[in-house]
C-alpha cells in the first residue's frame, strides 16, 4: 500500500518514509565524521525532491542522487513547496537546476559547498519569495527548524561531540 500523499492545493507530494530515507521537498543534514565531532552544528546538507530523492553535492563535479556523501540523514526540515515560485513543479525544476550547475562546480568546503547547493536551489525558485539563500543563514535555519530523524540521529549527532568534550574537559581538570 502507497503511503498517503501530503495534498498541496491541486498538487500532492509524498510522506516522509525515513525507513527508505525519503524526505520530500525537505532540507536534510547528516554528520561529517571529525568536524562534527569537534562542532556538532557543522555538517553535510542536501535537498530532497517532491519525490523524496535526496539529492547533494557530495565532491568536486559530483551531485549525489538517493545517496549522500556521509550517511543517512539525521535531521531534516519540511519545507512548503508552495513557497517556491511555480509550487511543486517549481522546486523540482530548482532542485535539478542547482545540481546541473554544482556538477561543473569543483568543492571547497569553505566557500561552494553543499550547502551552498542547497542555498542556489532556493534562490533560483524564490523559496519565500528571497534570493538571498546562503549557507550560514541555512546552517542557522537548519538549527532552529529542523527535526531529527529519530533518537539514533540524534545520538549519531551528539554523542562523538560529547564523548570528545568530555575527554578534553578531564584532561584538563586532571592535569
């Protein structure tokens, strides 16, 4: 059985199935081994399709599709696809835009980076009618609307974070 389809006007898109780690018209995050570690707001970021296919830019040239660079996602945010210009039809077309232009793209993980993809796609469908998307106002946005995928997320999140600042705060006390 199909799951039940979210309806968006005339328009329907599909239910987030975290199982076969579909998030439609979402925003997802997962962890960087070590940068995460040492910063647990610092990670790897994609955007889903209306179909759920996570898309991100995962390398210089390279735009992962249904199979992101570091992982499942462990958090995500729902957007509206209503807010893009064109609905839903408008945020595939951005989507598929950002990812042709970031597969001509080299990476630098400072500069044009993944979220720096994500960031072009909602620029180019005038996400909530802005064209002033960028990657530190998405990390912030990313903090405060996200939800993580389940307890295992979160834990996969904060615990290397924890276990790390743990050890560096005994070290410290203790010598």
């Amino acid at each position: 059985m199909d799951p039940p389809q979210l309806e968006m006007g005339s328009q329907s898109y599909g239910t987030i199935d975290k199982s076969r780690d579909r998030y439609p018209c979402c925003i997802v995050w997962t962890p960087i081994p070590l940068l995460t570690w040492i910063c647990p707001v610092i990670g790897h970021m994609g955007i889903a399709l209306s179909s759920g296919i996570i898309r991100d830019f995962a390398g210089p040239y390279f735009v992962s599709e249904d199979d992101m660079a570091f992982g499942s996602p462990t958090k995500y945010w729902q957007m509206q696809p209503s807010l893009a210009r064109g609905g839903l039809s408008g945020w595939d077309l951005a989507v598929t835009e950002a990812s042709e232009i970031y597969k001509n793209r080299i990476h630098n993980i400072c500069c044009d980076n993944c979220h720096s993809h994500v960031a072009t796609a909602l620029n180019i469908m005038h996400y909530d009618d802005s064209s002033s998307w960028n990657m530190v106002k998405l990390a912030f946005l990313m903090m405060v609307h996200s939800r993580y995928v389940s307890f295992a997320g979160f834990i996969k999140t904060w615990i290397p974070f924890l276990i790390l600042a743990t050890v560096v705060i005994l070290l410290v006390v203790l010598l």
